[in-house]
C-alpha cells in the first residue's frame, strides 16, 4: 500500500523529475565541473583547476570588464530593488484608497508590467534619447538639466557624476515602469491587514502617517521580504533588456553590460564556456550569500501576525 | 468611519501617477501615427502633424510577418499545452497524494524557484543541441512539458483547497487517481488553468533570451525575436519600428484587457500565499 502509493505519487510528479534531472541537476552538476575546465566546444573540456577563478580574481581585482560588469549588477540591483519597493507600496496603498476610478487607476498601473520587453525597449531607447528623447525634453521644461541617458556619447567620456543619470539608471527606470506584479501583491497584502488595527490605532488618536507607519508597514514586511528577496534574483538575471539596449555590447562604455551579459558573450560569443561556467558561479554564489543575509536578517524585522504561516 | 476617508491629495496624486505611467504608451501610438519627417524635424510634438496610418502596413510588410506571426503562434500554443499539462500533473502529486518523500521533493521544487537561470543555461543549450534539437522551436517548447516550479506552486495552492471529501468519494465509486485527477479535479481548477495557460502564452509570445540562444534560421523567428533583427536593421525608421512595437503589445494589452479579473488573481495567489 505504502508502495503502492510512492509510486503513484511518483508517476503523477514524473514529468517535472524528469526535467528537474535533465534541465536542472545535471546542468547545475555540469556547469559547477566545467567552471574548473578549459572548454571550447570544439575539443572535450579538460581540467584546468582553478585558473578560470584566479582569471576572475584578476579581471575584478584589476578593474576589467569583468570587474565593471560586477559593479553595474550590484548597481542596478541596489538602486532598482529598493526603489519598487517603495514606488510598489507606495501606488498600491493608493489605490487602497476608496475613490472613484479606483478599477481604472489599477489597470492603468499594471499595464505596463506586462508589455513584452522588447516592445518596452524599443519605446524607452527612443524616450531617453540623450538628443531628441522626450523625457530630457520634459526635465527641460521643468527646469531640469537633460542627462545622458541611453548612448549618452559623453557617458564614455565622463561617467555620470552625483545626481546625474546615465544608462543604467535607464534600465532603471524602465523596471520601476514595470512594478506592477508586486504592487498587486502590496495591494492584496493592505487588503487583508484586519480593520480593527486600523480603528485601534485611529482611536488612539493616530494620524493618517503614523498609521501607514505603525499599522500597513509592519503588517507588510512578509511583502517586502518576499519582494526583495524575489526583486534581487530577478535584477541579477536581468538580461533581455539589457541586450536590448545596446544590441547585445554593453554600450555606451560598457556602462550597460551587466554580468548576465557578459556571462552570454563570453558563452556564445568567444565560446569559452569554461569561464562563462565560472562566472555563472560566482554570480551564483553572491546571489546565494546575499539571499542567506537576507534571510538571517528577517527574523528582525520581518513581521508574521499570528504565529504560524 | 474616518479611517475610510481618502485623503483630500487622492485624485490630483492618482492623476499623476496615472499620467505618468500611461504617459510612455500614449506617446508611443502618438508617434507610431506620425509622418517621418516629423519625427526627425520636429521631435517634441506630441500630436502627429498628419495622421499617417500607412506606418503600419509599411512595418508589417517590411518583415515576413505571417512567418513569424505562425511562428509565435505555435510557440504559444506548444508551451500552453505543454505546461498545462506536466503541471497540473504534478502539482496533483504534491497537493492531493500522500507519499514518501513527497515533501522533499517539494523543498526541492521551491528551492530551484531561487536558482539563476545563468547557472544551467550553457549545459542546458549543450544537452538540447545533442538531442538535435538546436535552431527548432521543438528547443523552446519540449521544456515546457516537464513542468515548471512557479506554474506547479501555483497549481498545488489551487488544488489544496478542493475538499478531500471530494476525493474520497470518488475513490469509494472506484475511481483511479488518473480519473479523480482528469474527471474531478481538474474540471474544478479552471480559473487556476486559466491563469496557468494565460502566464504560459504571455512568457511564450514575449520571450527573447531563449530564441536568441536556440534559433539560427529565420525561417524558425517568433515575432520577439524578429523584431529584434528589425531593430537592427530599421535603426533609422524610427516610424516603422515604433508601428511595429505598437502592433506586437497589442494582442497583450487585448489579454489583459479581457482577462484582468484571471491576471490579478493569479499574481495576488502566488506571491501571498507563500
């Protein structure tokens, strides 16, 4: 019976084992032996130890590409994670507001989220073009400076200084623009925040602010994890917008090439797939140690009401 | 009540917001109706000088649309059927059986949610190039009938709120798990196939990376990927391309047009339900 039952369970999740061991054990297997390989696809990889990791040791520690593809990840990641969380708080506890075209506003925010990339790309190289994009032409008649945004020429001249934007900032803005799938789950989460504790807090004379401060956002914090923890991986894997918007070079002065890019290029395009394993390891391995922190950390400030989950 | 009341900055705030985020949109089928010379002369003007609704026929028959419209077409449908299929099955496993293991192998499911695509992508390519299966759609769809983690979470959430009593009233009539999964309890989680199919067809149809990794030929171009090459090589037909990009959001924003109520219902089970 016991038995019986293993097999039938077994039989049911078949199809997602048999994927699970082709497309995700054995390549994860693979890709952690070949890291330590020379391999070229033309010969069969051999066993180098570990010098595709020293080369990185060498390219980061130097300042190569490698290195500058590292810190526009952690760039990118850094400025975009933060701020969806707070742009996806703060439209969705918008939209928890009972007014009139409530449905509408909703509809308008998360459109964008699910435009195909490449559409998405298309519009916003042709918005933030440094000379004749209509977003510098808008900053202009706020009486804002116009800033290089994408092919910005000047950017691989002199690198964006404080408060000026280049490329990656960009990239940026084009993911706040697509915020919408977490200020859905924001939204939900506001919603199931039970009314007495807003009453309570009201009773008690609190106001509008300090209600948003001391009620929805401790109550939304399994949100914010969750959203950081999610938004992290998917910045680091960021890579079709990327390619997008500089046809697949990193563009304008290697300002846009994020390790994702540079983990393709080095695959499929100087075929030393050796080295690419090793670079998708390590940027493995930093998502991995900054997933762990994060998780260590929640048990400070991530609040779960009513014990278990 | 007074914690009801919005406050009086909600609708001019609302505006804005909303202004801003539609802003891009509008301007794109703005200028995607303007003649060209106005887009070089006169960059800044939000209103087309003429309607100039022959961009379109002209973007559509500088590509080999049909070839790449079927192309995507099969893609979409290829992928839809392949994860309806392989993750209703699973998620069956691991929602409404009880079996050594079973658990585990769940963990395991949800700890590959958080493992880069990066890392199994060159072994990944390696494995489905000997299977000779490198420059055919066959690459980007067979995948996609071996399950995949998000979709089977998803499923598994919806399956578990189906009364056991359901179940065990069909096995007392004798019914197989096959019949229970395939008579019973799929014909129940429609909304959660719905979702399933819908997210399958809009990851499908707006998917680069993976025909820009498996396809040669462009005789084999979904529509993503052949816009892409049109990028390339229209650089300065800004009208063209603009048309172009407007015609392929289109059946997106038509989806979720119609089927707002599957799309928001699908987003809020996942993310808060974990």
């Amino acid at each position: 019976m016991r038995r019986r039952r293993l097999l039938t369970g077994l039989a049911f999740v078949s199809p997602w084992l048999l994927g699970f061991a082709l497309l995700v054990a054995w390549p994860f297997a693979a890709s952690l032996y070949w890291s330590f390989c020379e391999y070229d696809l033309l010969t069969p990889p051999r066993l180098v130890g570990t010098r595709n990791y020293q080369r990185i040791v060498r390219e980061v520690g130097g300042g190569g590409p490698l290195g500058q593809a590292l810190w526009n990840t952690a760039y990118y990641a850094l400025v975009s994670v933060p701020l969806s969380i707070a742009l996806g708080i703060g439209l969705a506890t918008m939209l928890s507001w009972k007014v009139r075209g409530q449905a509408v506003y909703r509809a308008l925010f998360f459109l964008p989220s699910v435009v195909p990339v490449v559409a998405s790309s298309v519009l916003w190289i042709w918005l933030l073009d440094p000379r004749s994009g209509l977003v510098n032409r808008g900053l202009n008649l706020l009486g804002l400076p116009a800033q290089n945004w994408f092919k910005g020429p000047t950017e691989a001249l002199a690198p964006p200084g404080w408060l000026e934007f280049g490329s990656k900032d960009a990239l940026v803005l084009m993911s706040l623009w697509g915020v919408g799938n977490f200020m859905l789950i924001y939204l939900a989460a506001l919603g199931e925040i039970p009314r007495q504790l807003h009453e309570a807090a009201a009773l008690d004379g609190a106001g509008r602010w300090q209600r948003f401060r001391h009620v929805s956002l401790p109550m939304l914090t399994p949100v914010i994890f969750f959203n950081l923890v999610m938004g992290l991986i998917q910045s680091f894997q960021a890579f079709t917008q990327v390619y997008l918007v500089s046809e697949g070079t990193g563009e304008p002065a290697g300002a846009t090439m994020l390790l994702s890019l540079r983990l393709f290029l080095t695959a499929f395009q100087d075929l030393e797939m050796g080295y690419a394993s090793a670079i998708a390891w390590l940027l493995f391995v930093v998502l991995l140690l900054a997933t762990a922190a994060l998780f260590r950390s929640s048990r400070h400030w991530v609040h779960y009401s009513g014990g278990g989950r | 009540m007074p914690i009801d009341r919005p406050p009086w900055y909600a609708q001019p705030l609302l505006g804005l917001a909303a202004t801003l985020f539609a802003a891009p949109l509008l301007l794109l089928v703005l200028a995607s109706l303007k003649p060209p010379e106005q887009l070089v002369e006169d960059p800044y003007a939000l209103w087309p000088r003429q309607w100039q609704g022959s961009n379109y026929p002209r973007a559509v028959s500088s590509m080999p649309v049909t070839r790449y419209l079927r192309n995507s077409l099969i893609l979409a449908a290829g992928s839809v059927a392949g994860s309806l299929l392989s993750c209703s099955l699973a998620a069956y496993g691991f929602a409404r059986l009880r079996w050594a293991g079973r658990n585990l192998l769940f963990g395991v499911l949800i700890a590959t949610l958080l493992l880069p695509w990066h890392v199994t992508m060159i072994p990944r390519f390696l494995l489905l190039r000997e299977l000779h299966l490198y420059n055919t759609l066959a690459a980007l769809i067979l995948p996609t009938f071996l399950g995949d983690a998000f979709f089977i979470f998803l499923l598994r959430q919806f399956f578990r709120t189906i009364p056991e009593e359901l179940s065990e009233a069909a096995r007392l009539d004798g019914l197989s798990e096959w019949g229970i999964y395939w008579r019973i309890i799929l014909p129940l989680s429609r909304p959660a196939l719905a979702t399933v199919a819908l997210f399958q067809f809009i990851a499908s149809w707006n998917d680069f990376s993976g025909p820009l990794l498996y396809l040669s030929d462009p005789r084999h171009f979904p529509l993503a990927y052949g816009l892409e090459q049109f990028i390339s090589s229209y650089a300065d037909q800004t009208h063209l391309l603009l048309a172009a990009a407007v015609l392929f959001t289109l059946p997106i924003v038509v989806l979720f047009l119609v089927a707002q109520k599957v799309f928001l219902q699908g987003i809020t089970t996942t993310g808060l339900k974990g």
